[in-house]
C-alpha cells in the first residue's frame, strides 16, 4: 500500500475514533476521569492508567486523539537499536545503560492538559498535552526515575541511582547478605512549582530515591535506598516520620490502601506495609526463593475488590551449564495482615539483565502481568491465581519484554515494551495490532487520556500517539 | 591587626615577591617552563607542579601573581563545613560524596594562559589564567576527575563514576574478589578542541574513565574500570592496541617513561608496566598486605635519576574493637624490571572512607609523600626509602589529609589539603604558613606558575592564588 493510502485509511481511522470517543464520553466510555491528585504510580492504585479526557477544547484534542514526540536532554535517535554507545558496551549491556541513565524509565503523569514526565539525565519535565511543547523544566542531581506525583499544586520527584559503592562491595565480599545500601551519587526527594517548575525544597538521603513517592492525606511517602520508609510534610519537605525497613527499595514505587503503605523491598526480600499516620511496620511478609532484587524492583498492585496486594518478583535463580534463568512469581497478599492467598509461578526462562520482573495491574477480577524471563503476557483469576490466558509477545529483545504493566480500554490492553506498541484483546488474550516506535521502552506504562496514548521511552522520548493508530 | 592593615602588608608582600620573582627569572627561579604537550598527570612524570611563566603579559601577570575564584556548575559556599547534603549524610560521608560527584577532583592544567579543568558535575572548563573568565566549558557524560591533557591543540579528558552495579555485588558475595568492574553510569575518553571546546570525538568504554590520560609520540594511554590499559589515536579515537590488565584501575593516572606506561589496578592490587608501543605487559608487581582500592587509587610517580616507579599504597587493613586502621606503604621498583627496591611503611591510623592513600612527588633524591591516615607529611630518601623528616599537617579533617602530591619551589614545598594551603620548609619539614580556603581540596595538587598558585576543590571552584600569600 502506498504511504498517501496509508495516510488516508489512518486519516479516516482518527476520525472515526473520533467519532467513536464522543459517544463513549456520553455513556458508554469506562475509563474515569483524570485524577487529581495524581497520588500514586500510574495514577490509580490498580496501576491501569486509562482515563477520560478533561473538559474543554484541550481535551476535545486529546480525545480526538494527538501525536508528537518530545526529545528530551540527551535524547538519541529512535532507530539507534542499542542504545548509546552500543559497540563498546555489547547488545546486553547497552540497552541496560541507556534505560538506566539516559532516558524516561517509566510512564507518564497527566494532571488537566499538562504531561509532566522524569528523565534520567536529572531533568522533570511539564509539557502541554495537546502541542508537545516544553512548559518548564527542573533539574534533579542525579537520575529522575520515576512517576512524578502532582498534588496541591506541586510536582514530587525523586533522584538517586542504581550503584554500590566499594565499600558496600567489600561488605558483601566479606559475606553480607542483608543491610547494603543503594545508591551512589546523590539522591533526593524535589517538590517543584507544578506552575512554573521552580524548586521548593530538596530532600537528601543516604540512599537512593528512584521509585515513585505516593501521597495521601497531605503526606508524601517514600521508600528507598537506605532502606526505608519516610513520610515528609509536602508544604515544607520535612519528615512526619522515618521507619526503619532493613533491606533496600530500587524501583518498587509506594502505592496506598486502608490507610497502609506498601512497598517491597531486597535483603530481605520482603513486601511490607506500613501505618499511613504512626510509621509502624502493620506487617511484612517474607516469600521463598525470591532471587535478584525480586521484591524491592517491582511496584505493589492493589486489588481493591478482593482486599489485597499483588506483588510480582523475579524467583527461583539458577544457573545451568553457565546459562542462568529465572522464574517470575506473582503473589497475592490479604492487604490488612499480609497473609499470603495464593502464588503463581509464569515459568521459567533466560535471566534478563538488570531490572527482572514486572508491574502487574489489576481491573474487574483479572490480573495481567508479564514475565521478562519468557516474555509472555498472561491474565490471572485475581480470586485463585489460576491462568486465564497467555501469550507471547512478539518482536522479542535481548533483555526480555513486559516490564511495566499493560492499561485497559473498552477491551483492549495497550503495552508498551522492547521497541514497540501493542493491543491486546482483553478477554482473548489475542493481538490485534502492534506499532513500531524504536528504541526502547523501560518499565513503562501508556498512559491513556482520552483517545491519546503517551509513553516515555529510554532514548529520550515523551510520545503521544493516537489510541487509533495503536489499535 | 585591622582589615585595612593586613590589606596593607599583603599588598607589600605581593609587591615585594613581584621583585623576588622577575630577579628568580632571570636566573634564580629553579621551576621549569610550563611544559608542551601537558603529557601527564601533574604536567610532568615527577608530579611536581611548579613552572615558570610564559613570555608575555599573560606570564608578566602570573609571574606578579594574580588573584581569582570561578565557580564551575553547581559549585557550593566555601563556607559550607561537610558540602552539599551535610546533614542527610553525616560528617563522613558528606564530604566523600561531594568531593566525588560534585566539584573537582584533582589538580587543574595549565597550558600558555589557559587554565584548563575538570569537573566531576560533568564538565571540562577552559578558564583564562590571569582573570579567571571562563573561555569555553564542554560537556561530559558522567564525572571528569582528571587531570585534563593537553597536546596538538586538542583537550583529553576521561569520565566515569566510582559505582559497581548490583551484578557486580552479587558476585563479590558469590566470593569474587578479582575481576570487579568499576564504573556504573557512562564512561569514555573525550577529546575537545583546546580554542573552542567543540567536541572532536567520543571513546566509550565498560568500565569508568576516572584516571588521567597519559600522552607520547602521537598515541594517548589510559587505564580504566574495565581493567584494561588502551592506547588510542589521538587524531580519531581509534584503538591503536587494548591489553587486559585484569583488576581495576580507579584514580591511578598513568605515568610514561623509558617507552613504558605505567599504572595501579585493585584486584589483583599490582603495579603494572606495559610496553608503549605493542601493548604488551613488561611487568606486574604484587605487593603483600596491600589493602582496598590501594594500588588503584594512586598515581605512579617517576624517579628517574634511580630509574625508578614510587607508588603509594594502602596496607595492612585491620579492625579492632570495631574500629578500622590502615598503613600507608610507599614502594620504589625498578622501572625497567618492576623489581622492588625498597618498602617503607609511614604508620598506622584510622582508615579513611573513600580514597585513602596518596600521590608522591619526587624532587633531587626525595620523595615527598602524605599519610591520609595519620595526616602526615613525610621526606623519604629516594635511594633507601630512610625517612628524612616527618610531619603533623594541622586542621585535621575527618576524611584524612595529604592526599594530592606536593609542589615544590624555591626551597618551599605547596600542598592543599582539607580547608587550607600549606607552605612547609622542603629541607626540614616545618610549617612555615598556612592559609585558610575553605571547602575541601580533594586529591589536588597545586600548579604554580610564575608567582601564582592555581588549586582546584570539592566544593566546585578554580583557585588562583598569589604565591606570596600562601608562604
């Protein structure tokens, strides 16, 4: 097919999603409104990031459906399949490097007709919606990894790093499983103008601040690097309470429920939760043969209707004629008492590098989540774990796909993994359609608004592409 | 004694040693010309910094002895007692972090009336000598902490980070004490344009870059993160030969002599030589009870009227009753056999976080050298390693003092350390001024030239001090 035919089935398709989109906001769409504030990592504690767009002409657009691409600072090319510096660094290491320290990790934030996203070159981002364009943008000292969270006015992000330092090296060479601290450079907890990006405070910490913060009540809480849990004033920056969690949280961003903190965190290998208000420890559950960072990489997933937490991790280590593999674990966990309900194992496959599991999202009694190790997405029974369906994503990479946690809509599950978009049928499990984009996604989640899908991508990208295009 | 007064006597003092000096060049003054290419580490394989000042206004100037502060990209108060973050992390760390991720490392390079610098912010300054106005500033990817190298008009710089990633870590608790890689964010060797700072070309690596380059006969050296020694073509970037070394070298900037290039690793802790021309290892030497980064982290320095390599190192790591001590052993080998001449060890004291060794200085059959760990300053006979004198270096700081290499000039020796710049008798070891700066000086050394003192510091500024008012 020509590309002007192409241009012009796609041209015909945004009109009719258009179309489709109006009537869905009059009844018949599901998704809710935007959230304000935007307290947790993907917007809801279900991790589904579908919502409606605002009113007004901003989100007449972005209902019609938008498309840009935002570089960020340091941004490379979509079509550099590596990454940066590819040839001296191998095809498992690159992409590894360029998702940790040059790029967006995860998904977005959307609050009205602003995207404020994080970049790892130490930059928070507010752009328009609708234009793509630039708004404002803050420094951070180190790498910004997160959700940035957008409440009363003012945009939370924090910064750190994955490294050790020798010292923590020398520790574990003299046999220490547990108590390492992560993080190497600085590492800090911002709140920004969410207006004009101006800093209002910094928080410093021993220990990295990569995961996303979660806020409730006029508090901002996070747990990080140096193992644990703080909840600071988000007026002033400064701490309600600290609680002490052993152990060290990577990318495991807090999400919040009945008036608990959850976050999981590495030796131990324990998902934990906390009182909203005292910072006590409510409960922390250890699971068997949890390996790597399995619990302290991973963002809890709440499933409201059944009362618990559903927590991914890498599981069950092995290493085979010099070749390692890995499980993927999913686990549920009664939410009050952190009574373990049921665990499924995904199977077994290759070990990827760095980051290993995934984020889970929970809607309607399902869970969907992936497997890195077999790159396969599968849904769940959220009552017994059983396995509804799975299926394999295509396009495979190197370091293994389905990291971040896929969003609902009328139906279809949208992904954002390796270099490409993809649809799934909801119930089936069957792919519908999948979009090139290059490079590489993190553990990123779309974020859709409307008829408008943005996601963030590890070379550099903010992107908004029509849901129509990706379906 | 009023503001006004010692204004008074220090304009005199400056006046009077304006007069010392243009007598001393024309014939006293012992310091050579500032030295083309800039090939090492120091400007000269003795690291002793101190020159004569060009021809010209610019040297007329220098050798009067200016004046100036120029704060690099995120500089910090000199008042700041521990540096950024003081509080978050405490009086032993703060400064560690700061001294490694903020400000400059080690010492500057001065080319004709250029001051050239490195920032561990990510930045390679050009500043104009006598006035301290920045001519260009370029980017790096990660920290610059070397000493920049200057020859056929282009600017060398390496950058890298001090991290190891979680793989690293679970291999040192599997037991692995050899084949670490050092360097967790990006590392590479960058080449500018030394008029306008326009990057020329880019060489990345696995391992970090943190160490000086080494420049002879058209090729530029480096050894890295990764444990490699890798010559490259000054021109292009491209490897003329990359030998594996085995071990990581940290801050151990490599040194040239007799067509070798030498240079430390940690695990295995060797000093190693490698034929400049093939690449091949001419020797490695082990030292017993070497301990931490101590072989890695320090500069060879050059003895050549004894045909011999100084390296300083850290020994004998103990703990007793909880608390950590370290010995600081000073080696002399034989440069063409790597045969050991001779050991002396300059005591036991608390060991110091992060870098706890030093770089010697070599000058007319002595070896000047600092103990971090016993804050002291020592004059080794170069021949029999028989201590000479030895002294305490006032205004202890928690991080250990004496790290950087001292300059001698005219009978005086120059050092900067902790807060403050040191003049001591070269002959006898006694104090003979000190003068209050601020901040931290990291593992700097200062760079005379003419009557002024050019130092570089942790906290992220470029120092021009007249001489005068250091002695």
């Amino acid at each position: 097919m020509p590309v002007s035919s192409r241009r012009l089935l796609y041209s015909i398709a945004v009109a009719a999603a258009a179309v489709a989109f109006v009537s869905a906001d009059a009844g018949a769409e599901s998704a809710p409104p935007l959230p304000v504030p935007w307290a947790v990592y993907g917007g809801n504690v279900a991790h589904d990031s579908s919502f409606g767009a605002p009113a007004g002409p901003s989100g007449d657009a972005l209902r019609r459906g938008v498309s840009w691409r935002f570089p960020e600072a340091n941004a490379i090319p979509l079509g550099v399949p590596l990454g940066k510096d590819g040839a001296a660094l191998g095809p498992r290491s690159a992409p590894v490097k360029t998702t940790q320290f040059l790029g967006s990790a995860v998904g977005v934030t959307v609050v009205g007709s602003v995207v404020y996203a994080e970049s790892d070159s130490g930059y928070v981002y507010a752009l328009d919606a609708v234009t793509g364009r630039q708004l404002w943008r803050a420094h951070t000292d180190n790498a910004a990894m997160g959700d940035p969270i957008v409440a009363g006015g003012r945009v939370f992000a924090g910064s750190g790093d994955t490294g050790f330092s020798f010292s923590q090296v020398l520790r574990a060479q003299g046999g220490a499983k547990t108590g390492l601290v992560r993080g190497l450079s600085w590492a800090a907890v911002y709140a920004f103008d969410a207006k004009t990006g101006k800093e209002l405070w910094r928080y410093g910490t021993k220990g990295e601040d990569m995961s996303s913060e979660c806020y409730a009540h006029n508090t901002l809480y996070f747990a990080n690097g140096d193992g644990h849990m703080y909840a600071l004033d988000p007026a002033t920056g400064k701490p309600k309470w600290i609680t002490d969690i052993g152990g060290f949280d990577s990318m495991s961003s807090c999400n919040i429920f009945h008036h608990k903190v959850y976050a999981g965190f590495t030796d131990p290998n324990d998902l934990v939760a906390v009182d909203e208000t005292s910072g006590a420890i409510a409960w922390r559950t250890s699971f068997p043969n949890v390996a790597n960072t399995g619990m302290g990489d991973n963002s809890p997933t709440i499933d409201a209707a059944d009362n618990q937490v559903i927590q991914v991790s890498v599981a069950d280590a092995r290493k085979t004629g010099g070749k390692a593999s890995v499980d993927t674990a999913v686990l549920a966990v009664n939410a009050d008492t952190g009574k373990i309900q049921w665990k499924r194992l995904l199977g077994r496959g290759d070990s990827p590098p760095a980051y290993k599991a995934s984020v889970a999202m929970v809607r309607n009694g399902i869970v969907y989540v992936s497997s890195p190790s077999t790159s396969r997405l599968s849904a769940l029974d959220a009552k017994t774990g059983n396995v509804l369906w799975s299926s394999t994503i295509p396009h495979p990479s190197v370091p293994g796909l389905g990291r971040g946690a896929v969003t609902y809509r009328d139906g279809t599950l949208y992904q954002s993994t390796g270099a490409w978009l993809y649809a799934w049928d909801a119930k089936t499990g069957k792919l519908r359609h999948d979009l090139y984009i290059g490079g590489r996604f993190g553990i990123a989640n779309p974020v859709i608004v409307g008829g408008t899908l943005f996601v963030t991508n590890s070379w550099g990208w903010v992107i908004a592409e029509p849901l129509a295009a990706v379906r």
